[in-house]
C-alpha cells in the first residue's frame, strides 16, 4: 500500500514537470529575467537545472520565503525549515521527525546541502529525480504525513493570495503563467531555492582545492589520508566533491547513483531490516535491495547528528564503531542481530582496526568539512520579518 501511494505521487509530480518541460510553461513576450548566480570558486561546478524550472533570482526568493511559511501545512504549525534548520545543515537534530499530525517519519531529515546535485533523492527512492518531484512527498504525501496539505489546493492558493508579498513574487518569478498560486508553481519555487543551497566552503575546501596549508592541522591531514585508505575503504561510497557516491553535475552530466547495505540491522540471520525501513527494496521489490540506502554526503557532517537512515546511532565515535565492527551487532529486542554477518551487505564494509590517534585523527577529518559560513549564510536563512510574520 505504500509503495502504491508514493508510486502515486510520484506519477503525479511528473505529469506536472513533463508538461512544463514539453513547453506547457513559456516565456510572455519579450520577458527577460537574469540567471541567479550561485557564487561558486572556479573549482566547484554548478548543478543542473531541469529545463523546464531554470534557476531564477525571484523565483529563488520566492523560493525562500515558501521554504519558511508556515501557511503550507496544514494546519499553521510547521514549514519545510521546520524538519531542515539552517544551523543543522538544513538537518534537524532528531532521529525521526514529527508531522502535523504528531505521526513520525521512518527516516531521518536528510541534510539539504547540495541537494541540488543529487541525481536520485532521499535515503531510499530510486523514483524521485529532481527536487521539484520531491517537494510533493512532505506537502501532500499521506504516509507518513508531514506537512498535511492533501486536498487542500484551493485553501492554499488563498492563504498565499492575501500575502502581498506572494502577489508580487509570483508574479516576478512565473510571467509564464501571469504569476499563478498552484502546486505546480509552488513546488518550482521550492526546488530552485533548494538548488541554490550550496555548501564549498568548509577548512577542508580551503586546502585541498583552494592550497591554503593553514587552512587545516595536521591531525586533518593525517585523517585524510586514513579516510581515502584501503584500509578503511570509506571513500568508496563518500567521494568526489561532495563526499557521495551519487552525484550529478555540469561536468558530469551522465550522474552516478548507488544504494549501499552497510550491515546496520540482521534481524533474522538472513539480512533482514525493520519492516518500515526495508530500504530500495520497498520500490523494487527486489530481495537482493534490503537494506540499501543511498550514502549521504559527508559535508557538514559534525553537525548533522543522529545518524544513518533512521537517525539510531547517536554520534560519530559510533558511527565508527560501526563501520570498524564491519557491521552493528544488537544483542537485544525486536532488532537483535549481527550485522556482520549480514549477506546483503555490502563489501566495503569488511571491519578494520585503529589506534585511539588514528580515530581522533579522523574525527577532526571529518570536522573540518564543516561550512561554517554556509550555516550561517543570508541566503538561505528566514527571510520573514517579525512584523510579516504577525501578519
């Protein structure tokens, strides 16, 4: 049954983005607007924008505000920066997260950073290809329900209408359409903001594309080194700019896309995940995908906590203890098994051993992919006014 509604969803948000790519959206007139600029070193390439939603400043501002208003949910509580807090690296600090309704996702709030290069989204759906696609799921998806708004096109489309503001955006940031309020514009507006949140500017950054040798310590240089080993093998499923293995860019336009089974769970000696977190293997309905979940970039990762795909391992030193055990072992309740022994999982996950330096050298490796700029950057952050926000 779940697997039917988001297939539903899904075929919805892409009649939606066929139609606006196969021209149902056109340029008025002589209308012009100027490509929004996203800032990037020389080093870093631009993601690619989807041709029917090309990057455009007023519709990245209206993006922005969308992205903060609590008038889309359902009933006033909550907006997407609620499950996606700027200073969390667009992540939100619980190991599931609750909707308007009180009812918990499965999985934990992935981090929004460079979503835009993201060739497939979320943790587990190989369907969902473009963020406007995805920004249905937590506005009208109904299991879990996240922001509650099925049904309620129309109340919608009023609540934005008495906003001045939106009546002036809407109209800058879809002349196509003569600034139309609708899911379709909405959604649009959503993903070219999201695409714009871009995070290159960690110490990390600095010094491997940038040759700033003050830009980090030694102990980061030595947890380089440890992190690209085979020993460890953990850059085989965290690599290239944004420390994922699934990555899609101007400079490469084929995109590369992968779903790994680290040995998390092996509840029955077989392989098997928890019932409501089976991994791709919900879509595919294929065995052999239990437990394969996309790996996550690494950027911003000190600040991302809980981890994994449902939010239950509590910090980093654990996320080793995992990978170095070559899988979780759980001795007790409805999960217990040795994840180890799992026969789904994947083989960069063998296990490895470390001294207490080597660890510690890691872990500042691993913090120094923090942007701290980026967490506290205007752009992307509440553009609201308090006096707007009474309104």
């Amino acid at each position: 049954m779940r697997t039917a509604r988001a297939l539903a969803v899904l075929l919805a948000a892409s009649l939606l983005i066929g139609w606006a790519a196969s021209g149902g959206l056109r340029e008025l007139g002589n209308y012009v607007q100027s490509r929004y600029d996203f800032g990037l070193p020389s080093w870093a390439p631009a993601p690619l924008e989807p041709e029917g939603n090309p990057t455009m400043p007023a519709k990245v501002e209206l993006g922005r505000r969308l992205f903060y208003d609590t008038r889309l949910s359902r009933d006033g509580s909550m907006s997407c920066s609620s499950c996606h807090r700027q200073e969390l690296a667009f992540t939100d600090g619980r190991a599931t997260s609750p909707g308007v309704t009180g009812q918990q996702t499965a999985r934990n709030s992935m981090s929004l950073a460079n979503a835009g290069y993201q060739p497939v989204l979320t943790w587990a759906n190989p369907l969902l290809h473009s963020l406007e696609q995805q920004a249905l799921v937590p506005l009208v998806g109904q299991e879990p329900v996240e922001l509650g708004l099925a049904g309620m096109d129309e109340e919608v489309r009023a609540r934005l209408q008495r906003e001045r503001i939106y009546q002036r955006l809407f109209r800058d940031a879809f002349p196509e359409v003569r600034g139309e309020i609708s899911l379709a514009t909405i959604t649009r507006a959503l993903g070219a903001f999201q695409r714009t949140i871009i995070s290159v500017r960690s110490p990390y950054d600095r010094y491997r594309y940038e040759g700033d040798v003050n830009a980090v310590s030694d102990a980061v240089i030595r947890g380089e080194a440890l992190f690209f080993s085979e020993r460890l093998e953990c850059h085989h499923c965290h690599n290239g700019l944004h420390f994922s293995d699934t990555v899609l860019h101007e400079r490469n336009r084929i995109g590369e896309r992968a779903f790994h089974n680290t040995g998390l769970y092996n509840i029955d000696g077989r392989g098997a995940y928890p019932a409501n977190n089976t991994g791709i293997a919900e879509i595919t309905g294929r065995p052999e995908d239990m437990g394969r979940f996309r790996a996550p970039s690494l950027r911003n990762v000190a600040v991302t906590a809980p981890y994994m795909h449902d939010g239950s391992i509590a910090t980093l030193d654990e996320v080793i203890d995992h990978y170095a055990a070559g899988g979780r072992t759980i001795t007790s309740g409805p999960n217990a098994g040795v994840g180890r022994d799992n026969p789904l999982k994947s083989s960069f996950v063998p296990g490895f051993e470390m001294s207490a330096q080597e660890r510690a050298d890691l872990i500042a490796f691993l913090q120094s992919l923090t942007d701290e700029q980026f967490l506290r950057d205007p752009r992307y952050s509440n553009p609201w006014t308090q006096e707007e926000r009474r309104r």
